[in-house]
C-alpha cells in the first residue's frame, strides 16, 4: 500500500521556504560584500597614507612627490578622485611630515544608503620624521 495523501499536501512547501529565505540570505550576502569593500578602501587609505609620508620623509621629496605617490596607490582602487589629502611639511619647528586622508562613505559605497553606511567618513593618517633635520 502506497501512501501519497500527505506529499499533495506539500507540494509547492518547497517553493514558499525558499522565497521566505532567500532575501535573508541575499541581504547576508550583500552586508558582506559591502562590508569587505568598505574594509578594502580603509586598507587602501591606510597604505596610501604610509606610502605618501615615506616619500615625504625622504630628503629632498616635497608635497608634490607625497601627491602623486599617494595618487599612484589610490588608483588600481578607483580612489584617486574621491578621496581629500592634507599634506604637512616638515619645519625646523616640526621635523615630521604628515599625511592625512578621507573619503565620505557615500561616495565609495556600493549599495549607496541601502544599510545605512552612508554617513561618515573613513579617515586614514599618517606621521613620519623627516630625514636629516
């Protein structure tokens, strides 16, 4: 005897659980990606940062080579155009060169607002002594 009375009761059960589940996992899966990007522009800005300080801090490199050393690592990333510097020059005051970069999160997101990350800014500095003063 062959009992098929309770698998027409769950025809279609299936179906209903994927589309109740799936946009959790879809919005799991976005969060991370956004999450993983957002971490790669932070690392991007903070190995820019160090970059540009160590050309600084180089005797006889100035704010121009700090520029275009810092333009040069944001630019594989897309950053190059988003992102502010400050640089600082040594003086005899203060010997240290220093780099400081920001980029608002609305301008680097990939989903725009849709969690939220919109506001704020990810930020990155960096100091070095100058060479030979």
């Amino acid at each position: 005897m062959i009992r098929t009375r309770g698998k027409k009761q769950r025809r279609g059960a299936a179906a209903v659980e994927m589309a109740l589940v799936m946009p959790v996992l879809f919005l799991m899966l976005f969060g991370i990606i956004e999450f993983g990007w957002m971490l790669s522009v932070q690392n991007s800005l903070v190995n820019a940062a160090r970059e540009g300080a160590r050309t600084g801090a180089l005797l006889g490199y100035g704010a121009e080579d700090m520029q275009e050393r810092i333009t040069e690592v944001l630019t594989p990333m897309g950053l190059q155009d988003k992102v502010s510097v400050t640089l600082t020059e040594a003086t005899d005051g203060n010997p240290s060169v220093g780099v400081e970069l920001s980029v608002q999160r609305s301008q680097i997101s990939l989903l725009q607002n849709f969690f939220g990350f919109s506001d704020g800014t990810l930020q990155a500095r960096c100091w070095m002594r100058k060479e030979g003063m």
